[in-house]
C-alpha cells in the first residue's frame, strides 16, 4: 500500500495550515459564506441542510487499519459517532463543527488522508476495482495506476477550475466492477495482440441529469503514454467545454456536442504536444509506486475449518454463499462486509464497527481494508481458515448480513435527511425495501439484484444503472418516485429506461414488491437474474405489474 515520501507529508501539512487560517478568517468575519465557500470546497467541506459535511478521500478505496481506527477517533471526537461510505470510495463525516475542521485535517494528515479535491471543479478522488490486487479475473492490480493519476492530478495548476467536476476510475479485471462508462475517463487495463498491457480509454461517461455511457476513444493506449494522454483530454476538455451553462458542463456534453471523431481529433493533436512535455520521469515514479502494492506473503495452510463450518453452520455457510469472492491464491478468498444490515442506512459504519473492522484486517487480513463504490467494507485477502473466526466476530457489531448483491444490498445517498441537493428521501426508501424483503421472505430466491436510489437528478447514488432504479423527485412540494429497469454498472454497461409516471413516497415500496414478484413469475428457471430476465423479456410485463389500472384499460 502507497505510503507518504517527504513531499506528500509537507504538501498536506501545508494545505491543512493554510485552511486553518481560511477557517479563522471566515469565524471572524474577515470572509463572507461567498467568499469561503470556494476555499472551502478545494479542502471537501460542504455546507449541508442541518450541519457541514467533510468528504475525506479515501484514494482507489484502499485503507490501512490505522486509517480506519483514525477515521473511527474522528467519529467519535468531532461527529456522532459514525461515518457514511459513499460511493466515490470515500468517506463523510455529516456533523462536524466549522472550528473543528481544521483539527479534523490535522487528524487526518497525522495517518496519510486528506480531504483535497474531494469537491470543486477539479478531478476528484481516483476510485478503481475494490477487490484490486485480489481477484481471480484480475489482468493487473490498478492501484499503481490510479496512484498515479491521483498524484498527478493532486493540485495540477491547470485543471484546478474546469468547467465543472471530473472523474476518473480505473479497473484492471475482465469484469468491470469500478463503473467505468459512468465517469468522464474510464480506464481499463487490457492486453493487445502482442500480449502487452495497456489501457482501454474511455471518454464522456456520466450520470445525472444527462446520462450517457462513455465511449472507447483509445482501444488500446500504452503504458508509457497515459498521463500523456490524460493531459490531452482534460486540457482539450478545460478548453472546449462549456461555462455558459453549468447542466452542460460536463465532458459528456462536451464530447456529444462535438461528436467523438471531433473530440479524439482534437485530443490528438494536443497529445503531440503533451507527449513531448513527458520525459520520463512517470515512469520511474510509477515504478517506485508499484513498490508499494507488492501482493502480502500469502500462507499455506488448510482449508478444513472453512468446510467443516460450512457442513455444521447453515448461518455461517448462508454467509459464504453471497459475502465471498474468488481469490487469486489459492486458500484464499475475498470477504465483502456488508454495511446494508436490513433497516439500517446504507453505508452508515459506526466508530465500533470501524475499530472492529481494523482489527480484524490486522489479525486476518494482511492489513488491508476496503472500500467499494456499492457502500461496503471489503477485506480482501483471508485465508479460508479464519473465515468461522472472522465471521463470528463480524456478529458482535451486526457487520454479518448475509446479502451481498442481494435485494436489499442497496445503494443509496444521503438523501433529503442530509443533502441541500436532495429533492426527496432515499435513505427510509431503502430502509423500507430492505425490511420488506425480508418480511416476505424473498431475498435468496430472488437471487442477484441491483437496486439504486438517488435523492435527486445529480444520480448519487447510481440509479441510472440499478437493474432497478429509483430518482426521488418533487411534485409541487410532494416526494414523487421514478422507477428505471435495464440499468447495469458493469462492461454490459447500459443505462436504465425509465418506465412510466413515478409513485408516491407510501407507494414506491409496494410497487417494487410487484416488480419482484413478477420477475419470479416470469424467469425462466432460478439461474435467470433478474437483469436476464429483463433483457429477455422486455419491459412490457414489469409495466403491467407497476400500472395494473392501466394494464385493465388496454385489456378491457
């Protein structure tokens, strides 16, 4: 794992100081809200409905236990007592005091985190694959990669204030689990013909208002080029994009209005000038991060205790069916925390849970912790053996829901209870699915299932490439739910259709009921998912079970 050299130490010392005094001067009086507002937003400080907001970067997703214990001390020092994971990989802390900020940082920075482009116009915190370094399908561990983009893109005097925010995410496995297409530079680490590796380069991905799938403007693109390359485009981008109209800023837009030929023309011809700028010195410093990402000293050791808890404890092998993922070493395997215990807020970790899941990374996990853009916790490298231990130790904090990529595995944002943005609930909408699912009984026999709801049209939480989606609008002054189906996240990428007038706040649960039942009575056999099933049948049948008023009309 990446650790600070000299420089990173003193740059965000520096940062944290300078804030401080920003901080002092906005306490008396010196600066307006306006004024500190964009000072304010380069350090992830947002002024929320009820309290501020500090988004701490967690970079590609990837933590330490200390970190974790520290983000646990920051809960209980300055917040109430928990965090919220988000789906950027990052964490928010949703009641901190404005004087409290800057002790906040120094708290971070004394365990190598920040919160440095966490928001504002600027390229945001570099997520990739959280199960990086671990899975099975796995080309090439993406972590160096994105290591690099961040220290890169980190305070870059170009792209400080771009026509509006900008992401980036990067997998290195045949299966896309970092959402790729949905960011404005997706990269995916792939082998040509010669069996080199590269990146596939993927341009104009986003979600909100607009959403749109990214496109392929480089099949194949060395390794030697890629900040070459990314320099190309967002400079491209800094210049074409549009500052008229912040709803068409994105790079999307960018790229749609243009067209791709247009845009890919004219990042080529900035790439010449760009290649040149590179001497090399990426590529040494890339080989200095790789350093840091040597895979542990993975043990030989027997699996008997794993097999024999499975035989004798249907809890614990109910676990290993849908918590579990295939590890690239043998004995191995890699364990996703879920943090959607049914009812609770998805992605929402208390202080306890945290201190707990840095303990356990240290006794069985080779010290790594992580989090994914579904809001969980993942532990990415345990033996099979410690898996009875780790297990029964998850129970003592409810962090042993056995529902990963289940029904009620959902993402959701913050929603109306915490965001100014929001414009409806999403937070007791999941809530409510979550127990309801399980109230009937379902959830196993409906097998793997992607529901996402956002609080708003800025998308947060993912709706647009939920199997089922969820956008919490108002209506005159009235919560208003709007259902898409067909979304998918991964290298099928497609974005959801939404299906017709959206449902009441004491509707929204009973209607995705009908959506469930349907799709058991419409699959094939049990191995047909729902998004199969969807894709085989149509929307047609899921309309009729949503609007069955209507669906009487036309019969009649």
């Amino acid at each position: 794992m990446y650790k600070y050299n000299d420089f990173d130490e003193a740059f965000v010392r520096s940062r944290v100081a300078q804030f401080r005094a920003q901080v002092q001067r906005r306490l008396d009086g010196s600066l307006t809200e306006e004024e500190f507002r964009p000072l304010r937003l380069m350090n992830g400080l947002y002024l929320q409905l009820h309290a501020y907001m500090l988004r701490v970067a967690i970079p590609y997703g990837t933590l330490r236990p200390d970190q974790m214990r520290q983000l646990a001390h920051i809960a209980d020092r300055w917040d109430k007592g928990y965090g919220h994971f988000t789906t950027r990989q990052n964490i928010q802390f949703n009641w901190p005091r404005l004087v409290d900020v800057p002790d906040i940082l120094d708290a971070l920075a004394d365990v190598q985190l920040h919160a440095i482009q966490t928001s504002g116009n600027t390229i945001r915190n570099v997520t990739a694959d959280h199960f990086a370094g671990a899975a099975a399908d796995e080309i090439e561990d993406p972590r160096p990669t994105a290591e690099l983009i961040r220290q890169w893109s980190t305070d870059h005097p170009e792209f400080q204030f771009l026509p509006r925010k900008f992401k980036i995410a990067v997998s290195g496995a045949r299966h896309d689990r970092a959402v790729t297409r949905a960011h404005d530079i997706g990269l995916r680490i792939v082998r040509n013909d010669a069996g080199e590796t590269g990146y596939e380069v993927i341009v104009g991905g986003g979600l909100g208002r607009t959403p749109m799938g990214g496109k392929v403007i480089r099949p194949f693109l060395s390794k030697a080029d890629l900040l070459p390359y990314l320099e190309a485009i967002v400079s491209t981008y800094n210049l074409m994009g549009r500052r008229d109209n912040k709803y068409k800023a994105r790079i999307k837009i960018t790229v749609f209005e243009n067209g791709l030929d247009a845009f890919r023309d004219a990042v080529e011809q900035r790439f010449v000038e760009t290649r040149r700028a590179f001497t090399g010195a990426d590529q040494d410093l890339l080989r200095r991060i790789e350093s840091h990402f040597a895979p542990p000293a993975f043990r030989n050791a027997p699996e008997d205790p794993y097999h024999e808890a499975r035989e004798r404890d249907p809890v614990f092998r109910a676990w290993t069916d849908t918590n579990l993922t295939a590890h690239r070493a043998p004995g191995y395997a890699i364990v996703t925390v879920s943090l959607k215990a049914h009812g609770s807020t998805p992605g929402d970790a208390t202080s306890a849970q945290m201190r707990l899941l840095a303990d356990l990374a240290e006794r069985y996990g080779h010290g790594e912790l992580r989090v994914s853009h579904e809001q969980n916790i993942v532990l990415p490298h345990v033996h099979k053996s410690d898996l009875p231990a780790l297990h029964a130790a998850l129970k003592t904090e409810g962090l042993h829901t056995a529902n990963v990529g289940l029904a009620s595995d959902i993402i959701a944002c913050p929603g109306m209870d915490y965001c100014a943005l929001a414009t409806a609930r999403s937070i007791p909408v999941a809530q409510g699915i979550a127990t309801r699912v399980r109230e009937i009984g379902l959830e196993e026999e409906l097998g793997p299932l992607k529901i996402k709801i956002s609080g708003c049209i800025n998308a947060c939480g993912h709706h647009h490439v939920g199997h089922i989606g969820i956008l919490g609008l108002d209506r005159a002054g009235v919560e208003n739910y709007q259902i898409t189906l067909g979304g998918d996240h991964t290298e099928t990428f497609a974005i959801g259709e939404r299906v017709g007038p959206g449902f009441a706040y004491d509707e929204i649960v009973p209607a995705i009921e009908r959506l469930l039942r349907t799709y058991l009575e419409l699959r094939e056999d049990p191995s047909e998912t729902f998004i199969e099933a969807y894709r085989r049948v149509g929307p047609a049948p899921f309309k009729a079970a949503l609007y069955p008023d209507e669906a009487n009309r036309h019969a009649a």
